[in-house]
C-alpha cells in the first residue's frame, strides 16, 4: 500500500492511551531525544568512550554502519544528572508550583501485603541487590523531567511510529510509542528505571468480500510477555473502544499495556532464577493435576495462589485517571511516523537507546529499538508480529470457512483411501486365514502355517490401525462439519477460550488491607532478620529451637493477617496426620502387612464362596 493509505489507515484504528495521575513522560518523536544524547560505546574490558558528543547527533548520524567487534554495547547517554545545587533549585521550583490534586500520585494499598513471606523475602534481596549491581542514578528522572519539559516547550506534539505489514492474508498495524525515560522505580515503586522506552501494540485487520477492513484482534504488549495471552477479540468487552479506536491503559512509569484500568500485580524473573522458577512452575502444574485442580481459561495471573515464589512481585498502577493522548482524550496525536519502509536509525543503529548502567540482570539497562533487544537480535514482534502474539495458527474470519470445507474434502478424500485399503486388506486377511486353516491337518506345512499365522497377525494389527483411524477421522469430520455450521452463522466461538492466564487487576476485596497488615508485611523480613543475629549474639545454644520458634510465631502471624489461621490449623493438622502415619507404619510394618494379607484373603474366599451357591 501507499504511504497515504499507511497513514489512513493507522489513523482510523489509533489507540487512545490513558495514564495514571503522575505520569511525567509521553510518547514523543525520537528527533529532538536523539539530537539533545551522546552516542557512547563500551568495549570489552574497557572504559566507555564518547563516539559522538551531545549536540552533534542526528539521526543520520545515528543510522551509520559500525562494527567495533564482538561485545561492544552502544549506547546512548540522553541527560547527565543533576549536581547538588541543580537538584536543589528543581526541587524548589517544583516545590512553589501550585499542584492540581488531579495530577498527584497516591500509592495503593501495599504490594508486600498482597504476596506471601517468601516472595517478600526474594524482593528484599533484590533490593539489596540495587546497592551493589548497576542502577540509574537517583536524580536522573529530574534531569529527564527538566530535559524532556525542555522539549515539549519547543515542540508539544505527542506521537507514535506506525508500521503496516500484510502477512498470512492479514493486515497488521503496528503502534509504535517511544518515552524518553521509565521512572517505574523512583516514581512509582516498581522494579526499575531507564532511560528510553519502547512500547508498542497491533491492531489485527482482515478484508471482507468486498476489500473493506475489517478489525478482529488486538494485542498490547506488556513487559516480555508474549503469546495468545497477550491479544483480545475486537468483539470482547475487556476491550475497551471509543469507535474504532481502542483503548489503552499504560502502567505509570513503566508504560506497559493493559486492557482495563486498575493495580496489577506484576512478577519479574531474575535470570539466575530460572531454573529455580521451572522447576516450581513444574511441581505446581503436577500437583494441580494430581488433585485434579483443573484451572480454566482466564485464570487471573494477579491470583496469589498462582504466583511463583520465586518471582519478584511489583505493582503496575494502570488506573487511567490521569493525562490521556489520542481521539476524545487532552491531546491528539500528531502526523504518525511511518516505519515502513524502515528508516536507517531503526534498521542500522543496535544499540541501546538511553544509559548502559551495567546492570548485570538488564533491568536498568535502557532498552534497544523498535527493530532489535538489548542482544541486537531482530524483535519477534517485528519479523514475527503474528506469531507474537499466537495469532500465526489463525486464519482471517473470512478464510476460516474455506479453510474448514478444504480440510473436510482432504479428509473425506483421505477416508475414501482408507476405505478402500481396508477392503484389500480384509480381503487378503481372509485369504491367509482360510490358507492357514487349510493347513492345519498338514503336519508337513508347519513352517508355512507359521509364517502365516505371522502374516495373520501382523495384517490384523495393521487393519486395527487403519480402522481406528478411519473412525478417529469420521468423528473429526463432524466436528469439523458442525464448526462449519457455526461459522456460518457468524459465531466465532468463546471468547477467550485462547487465553491461558488473563492478566486482570486487583479486585476491590483484594485491596482491603488493613493498615496493621501492610505495617507488618513492609517490616517482617527486617525483623526476621533482626531476630536471626538476636539469637546468634544472645542464646547460641538454643539456635535451632530459637528458628523454629521465630519461625513459627512469623508463620502464625502471618496466617492471622492474611485470615488463613483455619487453614494453617488444618494444613498443621493433616501434616501431624501423616507424620502419625508414617511412624506408626515404620514401628508396626510387618504387623500391618500380616492384618492385610489376612484381611485379603478372607475377602476373596467370602467372594468366590458367595458366587458358588448364588
């Protein structure tokens, strides 16, 4: 398609985003950001080096080939922070302005309070973590405020990359938002901070009979995640709209999509965890299934029973009660950006787009661009965007139809082979059977009478095979016939039967935390560690009855919190249960297996003697 027609049509289904009061940092044009940064470059086991000095970057300059050998990070640095005195005269000035009580944030009720002891105990070690792994600077997000307030005072114009890709007889639009800085962790409590930041969502097209578009999907990226989790039907109510425009509620700084407003609860991997976080998500998915605990479609992710205790808990604050960019909302957006054709400082430049910060587990390292990851590895939603988001395996509603009556014809076609395969083979079943019967009054024929009765049975299993699967197909046909039926009626199907884990907000009964619950989630990990060098200074030789004691009273605590003491009574009870069992079976074995022996056997003896004279 023309650019023209690119532009049309990325403005007919443009999103409307809606952030939460606080939010400092909008989706701009990369121009201005790139033109106010350095270019750096990081070699192995050397110091950075300046490549090309703030003021004198363009995006030409950008888009140029280097190649400075394996293990050179790029980077751009966008602000330098604040001194003292530059600091203090920001805060001043923030200080005397007049705020809106609409534009402050006012944090939830607390995250700890909603996650057990264990992830507690993970999220104070990784903010220890802070202190000795690399970190943003503290006053950076007030110089990337100052910066970025700078750049708006030139130019206050908000807007997004527009990509437009067909594939798979789909038409794919793209909605590419680029902020020149994340202060999801000094400002909004959550994981990290960054320079730069790329998010991005797709709309989903089809064309009907008549060439007209059609929207049936969209997706919203979220952090990493990736898959059918990630999309909704344009028909689901979860998928809020204003016309044709959906709409978009953006975790305050973090920026990440959600479908409706409210506090998620969102889990971040280590990456030297992942094993530890398999092998739980493993033993969880076999206990669930031995119990039978069946989880249907949609589960909240958000579900505390679900959350690996291993991951990191956060909040992402997504309520849409703040600024909001597109149709109906404070600001329209401007002329989209067209990334198709691919300009040079997307395709050319691999690095990152903001501050290297050396974090060896990548969270405050910025991010690379709308094309590559950190690695310079070509984005799968950018070469793949179907597969991103699992829509690879489904055809347009338009297709779907052709798509079930041609493979109804290639399995009737199939059945029909099969049917006349089945008959040959029975045929020649038959034949070697009233062969081997013939010889069976031959004592001179055993040897052939054996090779046939091996034909017999190796020709037997073979027709058990093909009929099995002549029936599996019949039965596939017909639902493959009732399917049909009920496309053309134009129902598509359940909603959301593709989604695994929906990502849902805190529900209202969630969030009512007392007050003495989240003070006592924000101070047990302090106070378990308080409690571990009490009893090493003071009473060394009650150690492990002193552990098991703190233990026990932080684990009654906390059960009385979380109003879960019946169920710790009764998780107590059933362990004493077993423990019970356990001894009495290892003092009393033999005993026990005599009784079962004994117990068996009159059984069967009653059983058959019942059978004999009934």
């Amino acid at each position: 398609m023309s650019p023209d027609t690119d532009v049309a049509l990325l403005r007919r289904f443009e999103p409307v985003i809606r952030y939460t009061r606080g939010e400092q940092f909008f989706p701009i044009d990369v121009k201005p950001y790139v033109e106010s940064s350095s270019l750096w470059m990081h070699p192995p086991n050397q110091e950075p080096a300046c490549r090309v000095p703030e003021g004198e970057l363009t995006l030409e300059k950008l888009g140029q080939y280097r190649c400075d050998g394996f293990g050179t990070v790029y980077y751009l640095k966008f602000i330098e922070p604040l001194n003292i005195t530059e600091l203090a005269s920001y805060r001043f000035q923030q200080g005397l302005k007049k705020k809106d009580p609409n534009t402050i944030f006012r944090a939830g009720r607390g995250r700890l309070a909603r996650v057990g002891y264990t992830s507690r105990f993970i999220d104070a070690l990784f903010s220890l973590s802070l202190l000795a792994r690399g970190r943003v600077p503290g006053d950076t997000t007030a110089a990337a405020a100052m910066a970025f307030h700078r750049i708006l005072e030139e130019n206050e114009e908000f807007c997004y990359y527009g990509r437009v890709v067909e594939l798979n007889e789909w038409t794919i639009l793209q909605y590419w938002f680029f902020y020149p800085f994340n202060n999801w962790r000094s400002g909004f409590y959550g994981a990290n901070d960054h320079e730069a930041d790329w998010e991005m969502i797709c709309v989903y097209l089809s064309r009907d009979k008549a060439g007209e578009f059609i929207p049936e999907w969209a997706a919203f990226a979220s952090h990493d995640f990736s898959g059918d989790d990630l999309r909704r039907r344009w028909d689901d109510p979860e998928l809020e709209k204003l016309g044709d425009h959906p709409v978009v509620y953006a975790g305050a700084g973090s920026h990440a999509s959600y479908y409706s407003p409210g506090e998620y609860l969102t889990e971040l991997e280590l990456p030297f965890m992942s094993p530890l976080v398999r092998l739980m998500d493993g033993l969880q998915s076999q206990w669930r299934k031995f119990l039978r605990q069946a989880q249907g479609n949609g589960t909240p992710a958000n579900n505390s029973s679900a959350f690996n205790i291993f991951k990191i808990p956060f909040v992402d604050y997504a309520r849409g009660d703040g600024f909001s960019i597109g149709p109906g909302g404070d600001r329209e957006w401007g002329c989209p950006r067209l990334l198709n054709p691919p300009p040079a400082w997307a395709v050319q430049y691999r690095g990152l787009w903001g501050l290297y910060a050396r974090d060896p587990i990548a969270g405050e390292n910025a991010p690379a661009g709308p094309v590559y990851n950190r690695e310079g590895e070509v984005r799968r939603s950018w070469y793949d965007p179907l597969g991103w988001s699992g829509l690879d395996k489904v055809p347009p509603r338009e297709l779907a139809y052709e798509v079930v009556e041609q493979r109804c014809i290639e399995i009737k076609k199939n059945r029909d082979r099969l049917a006349v395969t089945i008959s040959e083979k029975s045929k020649s079943l038959t034949n070697l059977w009233i062969e081997a019967a013939a010889m069976q009054a031959q004592p001179h024929m055993a040897n052939q009478h054996a090779t046939h009765q091996k034909e017999i049975d190796h020709l037997s299993a073979e027709l058990r095979n093909l009929r099995s699967q002549y029936a599996a197909d019949g039965s596939l046909l017909e639902s493959l016939s009732n399917y049909a039926n009920q496309l053309s009626r134009g129902d598509w199907g359940p909603l959301r039967a593709h989604i695994r884990r929906a990502h849902h907000p805190a529900s209202d009964t969630g969030l009512r935390l007392s007050r003495f619950a989240e003070t006592w989630a924000a101070i047990s990990i302090g106070l378990m560690m308080l409690g571990f060098v009490g009893i090493i200074m003071f009473a060394q030789q009650y150690l492990i009855f002193g552990l098991i004691s703190m233990l026990s009273i932080l684990v009654f605590i906390e059960a009385g919190f979380r109003r879960q003491l019946t169920r710790l009574i009764s998780g107590f009870t059933i362990a004493l249960s077993i423990v019970s069992a356990i001894i009495l079976v290892f003092e009393f074995f033999w005993q026990i297996v005599v009784a079962g022996v004994i117990l068996a056997g009159g059984y069967i003896i009653w059983e058959n003697i019942k059978e004999l004279y009934t």
